[in-house]
C-alpha cells in the first residue's frame, strides 16, 4: 500500500485532522472580522480608518482595543503558532508507517486539544485550563517528530 494515499488509514486520518485544522485557522480569521464588523472597531491599523463601502465614517475611536477583537486575534496568532507545526510533522510522520491506533490517538488527540483550547479562550476560562489543553497538544506534536527523528536517525 502506497503511504500517501486514501487507502491508508494513517493518511486518512492525517488528511481528516490537517483539513479541521486549516479550517479552524481559516475560521478564527473570519471570526475576528466578524467581531470587528459586529464592534464597529477594534481595526488593526491606521488606514482602517479611510473611509469605504464597510467604514462610512471612519472614526479614530475604532482604533482602539475592543475585547472581543483582541480575543479573537490572540486565539488566531496562538493557531498560527501551533497549527504549522503538526501540518508538517504530521505528515512525515505519515511516512515512517506508524499503527493506525498511535496515529489516530495523536492526531485526533491534537484536534480536539486545539478545539478545547479554543472553547477555553473563547469563553476566557484561566491560563491553567488553557494551558492544560495546550499541553496536551503539544506533547501529541513532541511525540510525534520525537518519532519522526528516530525514524530518521534509524535510517542513517
């Protein structure tokens, strides 16, 4: 069996959890100017303020920082932060043919910490409970290019 196709279920399961996790990127982005348009403010730069069909009269207030939008930027720049990252070890992890079970526990493991994690942002519940689901996403990341490496180094 070819390792970088659908028939694999290791790729399956890559292409399922990468796809959810671009879509969360792509989505916290649009969320962001949601909230910006719902606000009437929160923009991020100066020329925001020309006006336009979106910003008829442009007011320097906007500038200023609107929680809702500040919140929903963090989450984004903490998605672009984390996300790339299994993007790609997910996929050379692919390629050193893992078990199908240790696949699906790492990198479902990683979406629904991602999710979490946004559902705890979202709702501003402490650092800790943040953290905590960080954590969790980040060791199924370290796990992974861990066995990646050896992989590799296996190979030399």
């Amino acid at each position: 069996m070819d390792l970088l196709t659908p028939d694999n279920p290791v790729f399956a399961t890559y292409l399922v959890a990468a796809a959810l996790m671009v879509l969360k990127i792509m989505g916290q982005g649009w969320m962001t100017v949601w909230r910006m348009m719902k606000a009437g403010g929160g923009w991020a730069s100066p020329e925001d303020l020309r006006a336009g069909p979106l910003n008829r009269n442009p007011d320097p207030a906007q500038l200023e920082i609107n929680d809702d939008v500040d919140r929903s930027r963090r989450m984004h720049r903490n998605d672009l932060e984390n996300i790339p990252a299994f993007l790609a070890i997910g996929l050379l992890f692919v390629l050193i043919d893992p078990a199908f079970w240790l696949a699906a526990l790492l990198m479902y493991g990683f979406v629904l910490a991602r999710l979490a994690h946004a559902v705890a942002y979202a709702t501003a519940r402490s650092h800790e409970v943040r953290a905590t689901f960080y954590t969790v996403g980040s060791l199924a990341v370290i796990a992974m290019a861990v066995m990646v490496l050896i992989a590799g180094l296996g190979a030399l």
